[in-house]
C-alpha cells in the first residue's frame, strides 16, 4: 500500500483529501503544518507528500527547504496544492524542491493524474 500525508492547516481540506486518497487506496496520515510534517517524515518517510503552502508555525517552502537539509534518505515525492496561479510561485516551488503541483480546489481525477505524472498512483 502507497503511503500519502496530507499537510494542511485547514481541517477541511485535510479530510478531503483522505477521502479521496482512500479511495485509490492509499495509506493516508495527516498533518497540520511544516514541522508536524517534518517530524512525520523523519520518523516514517511516506512515499508522497500533498503539501499546502501558507501555513502556520512552517509553511510549505520552509517544509521542502528543512526536509532538503534533514539527509532523509529516502525522499518523498512532494505535490504542492497552491491557489495561486502564477508561474513564479510555482517554479520557486519547483526549485525549493516539490515535484509536482496541484490547483487547490483538486478533484479525485485531478490528483490522480498529478500522482501519476511523480510515479506514485
Ligand atoms: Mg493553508
């Protein structure tokens, strides 16, 4: 079973993601910001991070920025959610080191094509 953790402040779109996400059979485990995140991936790595971007305590840059510097040695694959659609936005994304991005409000298609372009779903 495929591992995902969700990584947002909003409770909301942290369930609907699950939702969606069990529903392609994933192993799914959550997150409310950046650290939480990190620690989770230190203890466990999963094999696929859906990363919000604004967040409290640690946002989504400094989440790939820490994860970078953490010598995690087996790296998820990240896909970030942003609401936002500006090309700057999302390659600063890309080069702090997400994988893939996703336009929040996503669909179960949405995601599913985003994980199959990392090599996950
Ligand atoms: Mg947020």
């Amino acid at each position: 079973m495929k591992s995902c953790l969700v990584v947002d402040d909003s409770k909301v779109i942290r369930k609907v993601a699950r939702h969606i996400l069990e529903t392609m059979n994933f192993e799914v485990r959550e997150a409310g910001d950046g650290r939480e995140a990190l620690d989770s991936c230190l203890a466990s790595p999963p094999d696929v991070v859906l990363l919000d971007w604004n967040m409290p305590v640690m946002s989504g840059m400094d989440f790939l920025r820490a994860l970078g510097d953490s010598g995690v040695t087996q790296r998820p694959k990240v896909v970030f959610c942003t609401t936002e659609n500006g090309m700057a936005h999302i390659r600063a994304a890309i080069e702090a080191g997400a994988d893939e991005y996703v336009m929040k409000p996503f669909d179960r298609e949405t995601l599913e094509s985003k994980l199959q372009i990392v090599g996950i779903a």
